[in-house]
C-alpha cells in the first residue's frame, strides 16, 4: 500500500528530474537505453520532426531487461523506432553500454568513428532520467549543446504507462541519489537540489523505497 503522503513525495521528485527544456534541431539525437520504450517512442517522434538527421540509440541489458530486451535494449529500440517510419540509414546502434556514463562515452565514441560532427545532442531518456543525462552528459562530453528531453506526460500517466507503482517510485528514488552522490565520484556535473525535495527523498527512502539505491563507498 502506497500512502498519499509517498505519492506526493514522489511527485515532488518526478517535478525535479524534469528540466523542461522545449527540444530544438541539433546535430544527433541520443536515446539511452533502459526498460522503457517509450524512450524509442520520443526519439523516433523528434527524428520524424526533423529535429536531427542521426539517432544514436545506446544499451545492453540489464537485470530489468534481460527478458523483455533479449536482443538488448539499443536493438529493441532501433526495431521500434523503424516501426514508427524512422529511415534504418539514420539509426546507428551502440549496444553495450550498461550504464548512464557508458550511453554517453560509447555514443561519442560511435559517432566520432562514423564521421558525424557534432554541435549539440538531443539526449532522450525516461522522464526522471532527464537531470542526471544532463548532468552526465555535460561532464562526459564538454564543448556540446545538450538538451534533455523525454516524452511529454505527467507522473500519473506515466506510472499507469509502466503497469509498476513501485517500481516507478523506486527508479525516482534512485535517480535522485544519483544525483546526490555522483558528482563527488566525478560521474556528473553538481546541480543544486532543493531543501523540499530532498526532504521528500529521505521521507521516500524512510517509507521503503530503496530497491535503487546504490550501496554507499567503503571507507
């Protein structure tokens, strides 16, 4: 049983990894693997806009899609975004990255080798993805424009979209520790984080939600 006092927790949390940035043309577009497709879904939409001419979708597996991404989560992605009329010629794969930090070095990486020039980067990822793709991104590839977006959905419609409250609650969670500890480790840039939502954090970790927390450094 979720308490009406951990949803609007979470909704506070879900409010502060969306950095509501408005998506405009840039050189390539990003889309970090994970569970979800819809992530394909938002990539694909930009793409048919005309936003950029390359999508670059990034991804292994992990425990969470091992087995509904056995082909792994970039593949699964490609396949979708050509059912939703994306041309194959301008879908390159990058199929290991297992982590956010590696999404964003193996893209450039990939990029860099197939000659594409780029200015700045549509990064797409799961709504409380966008600030630590953001945050990431700008520490593991300087000198790019980054803009981080994701599909356009409220909180509600999009814990009905994954079929998982607590799932979807843990993921916020354990995004936003990430964003906590990270910079000290040097995986992402700092970005400030507001008394209220951290206080809803900590009341979110107390009621539970820990499943995506990460295990702190040994001393």
């Amino acid at each position: 049983m979720i308490t009406a006092k951990s949803w609007a927790d979470a909704r506070q949390v879900w409010n502060h990894h969306l950095m509501h940035r408005t998506p405009h043309p840039c050189s390539v577009i990003v889309g970090l693997g994970s569970h979800d497709l819809g992530v394909a879904d938002a990539a694909a939409g930009f793409y048919l806009r005309g936003l950029a001419p390359v999508i670059v979708f990034t991804g292994s597996t992990s425990h969470t899609t091992r087995d509904r991404m056995p082909r792994g989560e970039a593949v699964h992605y490609r396949e979708r975004a050509l059912e939703l009329g994306v041309s194959a010629s301008a879908v390159l794969v990058e199929p290991k990255a297992r982590n956010t930090g590696e999404n964003i070095r193996f893209s450039r990486a990939l990029l860099e080798e197939a000659g594409v020039r780029v200015d700045s980067v549509l990064l797409v990822s799961k709504p409380y993805e966008e600030r630590r793709a953001y945050a990431t991104a700008r520490k593991l590839w300087p000198g790019v424009d980054v803009v981080s977006a994701s599909s356009p959905m409220t909180f509600e419609e999009y814990v009905d979209s994954i079929g998982d409250d607590r799932l979807v609650i843990d993921m916020l969670v354990g995004a936003l520790q990430r964003l906590l500890v990270y910079p000290a480790q040097g995986f992402m840039i700092e970005q400030p984080v507001p008394d209220e939502v951290s206080a809803a954090y900590e009341r979110l970790v107390g009621a539970g939600f820990t499943s995506r927390l990460i295990p702190p450094p040994p001393r």
